[in-house]
C-alpha cells in the first residue's frame, strides 16, 4: 500500500472511530432525584432537564403527544422525589405530566434544527399509575421504545410491571427509562397500556460531548504517518545520491 493510501485509512479511521457507538436502551431504573440519572457526570455539548415544576413543558427543540397531557399538581401528584427540594419519600409537592385520563402514553418528539442536532442521549422517568383496566389497581405493565435519526426503532424494552398499589405520592417505585445513540435520537414513545391514569417526570436530553480517538487509533494515525515521512525521506535521499552520481 503506498504511503498516500496509509494516511488516508489512518484519518478514515480516526474519524470513524469516536462515533461507533452501539445504541442502548436503558431501565427501569430507581431514580428518586436527577444525582440518580445514568447520565448525570457524563460530558454534553448541552442538555436539557424538565422537572415541570413552573407547570410547563417549556425546554426547546421538544414537543409531546397526545395534547391531552396535563402538569399534575395536587393531593394524588406523584413528581420525582428531589423535584420539591428533598429527599423524603413523597412526590405529592412537586409537579408531573400526567395522563389526564386521555391517553395510554406519552410519545416525544425531538427537533434537530431547533436543537442544531439531535439530543445522544434521551430519558425520562415513570412515577405511578391509578387506575388500570386490567390487574391490581396502583400497578400496570409499562413498555419504552427509541427511535434513531431516521425515525428507525432502535427497539423495544419491556412490558415491566410497576406501582406500589398507591396513589398517595410515594416515590420508592419510580423508575428511569432512557436510550443513547451516537446518530442521534428523534422520538421516544413510553406506553401503560392498561391504564390512562398515569405520571412520568424528569424529561431529560442531550448531545454527548464527541470522545477523543482511543490510545490504539492515535497511536494508527501517528504509525500512518510516521510511515509516510520516512517514505519521503528514503525518496528524497535517493534523489540526491542520484543527482551526485
């Protein structure tokens, strides 16, 4: 292989190798406040977190389906613990979005160009379900899916069945679902498919910080080229003895 062909495997290679990144779903999960977030430490260019609790959906590049949802804020409001500013095994002072007695899930959409590209990382968390048309009352079988840059599942996880069998704010059963995936991701959908009675919270999102080459490309790339300069040199060397002789 000549030298210009070992260069431009080697920089194909260090551009490709930090974005290989196989897709995972991830949950359920405890998760009682954002310090519980599998994200939480890692590096982003941005991310986002809705807690709801200015009574709104109001993060950019993000929209919710169906329209029916409501920001739950009352007796039977079950928000992620921290969200009210302590840890105390009640959720009933903060705020979630919840069902509104409309709808068996919640599906998100994310906007690329408001966001100027689409979020790496993407999680949300299930706090309680009521009523159910099927099973115990306070308990229903939850399922999350991911859809990549091109509107592709990413798959499926689930059906897992959780609640405590209470609607009294206890937050001991919420419970984080989340995807990752170097292209991007463009929807999430999580369904309760045996209730429109339910609450999720902790909207979360945002694009990794792109990881620097590992030690095994750089050191490929630093071979490509220490190969190509001693190429030339040999080529040059030869040119002169030539030119003398």
């Amino acid at each position: 292989m000549g030298h210009r062909k070992i260069v431009i495997a080697t920089l194909a290679a260090l551009l490709v190798v930090p974005r290989i990144a196989a897709a995972a779903l991830i949950g359920p999960t405890p998760y009682l406040s954002s310090a519980d977030s599998p994200f939480d430490g890692q590096s982003f260019s941005w991310f986002y977190m809705e807690d709801f609790e200015d009574g709104l959906l109001n993060t950019p590049g993000v929209t919710v389906s169906p329209f029916t949802a409501a920001i739950a804020v009352d007796g039977y409001t079950d928000s992620v613990d921290g969200d009210d500013g302590a840890i105390d095994g009640s959720g009933s002072d903060g705020h979630s979005l919840w069902s509104n007695f409309a709808s068996s899930y919640f599906q998100f959409d994310f906007d690329a160009g408001t966001l100027d590209a689409l979020p790496t990382h993407v999680g949300l968390v299930w706090t309680d379900v009521g009523q159910v048309t099927s099973g115990q009352y306070g308990t229903g079988d939850v399922t999350f899916e991911a859809f990549d840059q091109y509107g592709t599942t990413l798959g499926v996880i689930g059906p897992f069945l959780l609640g405590d069998g209470s609607i009294s704010g206890e937050t001991r059963e919420d419970r984080f679902f989340g995807a990752i995936n170097a292209g991007g991701i463009s929807r999430i959908i999580i369904r309760a498919p045996t209730t429109n009675d339910w609450e999720v919270d902790n909207l979360q999102y945002g694009l990794a910080v792109q990881p620097v080459p590992e030690p095994a490309t750089a050191a490929l790339l630093l071979t490509g080229l220490g190969l190509m300069a001693t190429r030339k040199l040999r080529a040059r060397t030869g040119a002169r003895r030539e030119q003398r002789s």
